[in-house]
C-alpha cells in the first residue's frame, strides 16, 4: 500500500506500509492484554477480519489504520516507512525512516529503532524536553533497561528518586515508575522493552 506524503514532508519518496502492519497491530493488542474479539470491538470489525490482519493475510485499508492508530494514541506515519521495500527492512531501521511514537503532550518524542513491534522487545530512541514529566506512575508487565546519551532524567521506581546522567544505565521489571526531565536541555535515551509494549 502506498500513500503519498503531505506537503510538509522533506522526503520525496511515497510512504510504503512497513510490511509488518500486522504484527505490529498484534503486539499492540496484546499489551493492553486484548483479545482478538476486543479489539474488534472497538476497531467494529470483525474477528475473522482482524484475524487475517494480524497474520499478513490482507492489510487494512487507510480508514482501518487509522482508526488503530487513534485507540493507541499513534500517528498513522507509525504504520508506514519512507524506506525502500526490500529485505533490508527486516532488519535495518535507517535513521531517515524510523517510525514516529511521540506523545507531545508529554514532552516526549519517541521512535523506534527497532524494525517493528513484532520481536521479543522493542528498542525505542527517547527524547524528553526539558520539563517533560510522566503523567501518573505506571506499572507494566515488563522488563525495562535504558541508557542515557545526553542530558539527564529523574527516574523514580518504587519511590526511589534516582538522577541519571549522560553515561548512566538502568533496569527495572514490574516496579512502578515515573520520570521527569529537571534540566534545562533534553534528555535523550535509548529505552529497551521486553516483551513490546509500546501503546
């Protein structure tokens, strides 16, 4: 499926659905802990249809995507790549076409590294502005490393206030954690999840 870039874009190329839209639409399903007949409630589809999705057997038309992009909070671009179509795409995740899982209203801008949602984790690319601050502390059923390029987080898990800085490295599985970014520049990490989470 091709669909042509806004004006706004740099890249000349057509954005290409990433092949994996189905996979990536599973993973996303399962860390809500939905079933396939749930999600199909809320897409209004049916679970046969869902089904063939999910396993690459037909690819949602653009309304479909849509609508799953807007329930996990995705911009479509998510579910497209201005990358070639080729067997490097399994694999290699260039710079210029990485995919978009921002949430400004967090003051975070996130894509992914990682070529989709479909392995046993997820590598994510963060950037969160100065002032950026977790809503709500969460807890999640998974296991969280990341690593600090630049700048600095507070990261708090299970009340403990640790202040990471360019260089410094963290894990955590199942505790609850919040962030915030008290500096003045962004802090940008590489934040691993295991198993793919992202929503």
């Amino acid at each position: 499926m091709l669909v042509k870039m806004d004006k706004q874009s740099n890249a000349s190329a057509p954005l290409r659905s990433t092949g994996q839209i189905g996979s990536d639409i599973r993973a996303l399903r399962r860390s809500r802990n939905w079933t396939l007949n749930d999600l199909a409630d809320h897409l209004e589809r049916s679970v046969g249809w869902l089904s063939q999705v999910e396993r690459g057997v037909s690819e949602p038309a653009l309304e479909d995507i849509r609508r799953i992009a807007a329930l996990f909070t995705l911009p479509v671009s998510f579910f497209f790549s201005p990358s070639n179509d080729d067997a490097e795409s399994q694999f290699v995740v260039r710079g210029h076409s990485r995919r978009s899982m921002s949430d400004d209203t967090k003051g975070l801008v996130e894509s992914l590294l990682s070529p989709d949602l479909g392995g046993a984790f997820e590598i994510v690319h963060s950037v969160f502005a100065p002032g950026a601050r977790c809503p709500e502390p969460f807890i999640r059923e998974s296991e969280e490393a990341g690593y600090v390029i630049e700048g600095s987080l507070v990261l708090f898990i299970d009340g403990d206030r640790f202040v990471l800085n360019a260089g410094d490295s963290f894990r955590f599985a199942g505790e609850t954690v919040s962030w915030v970014n008290e500096g003045k520049v962004p802090a940008v990490l590489i934040w691993v999840i295991a198993p793919p989470i992202y929503s």
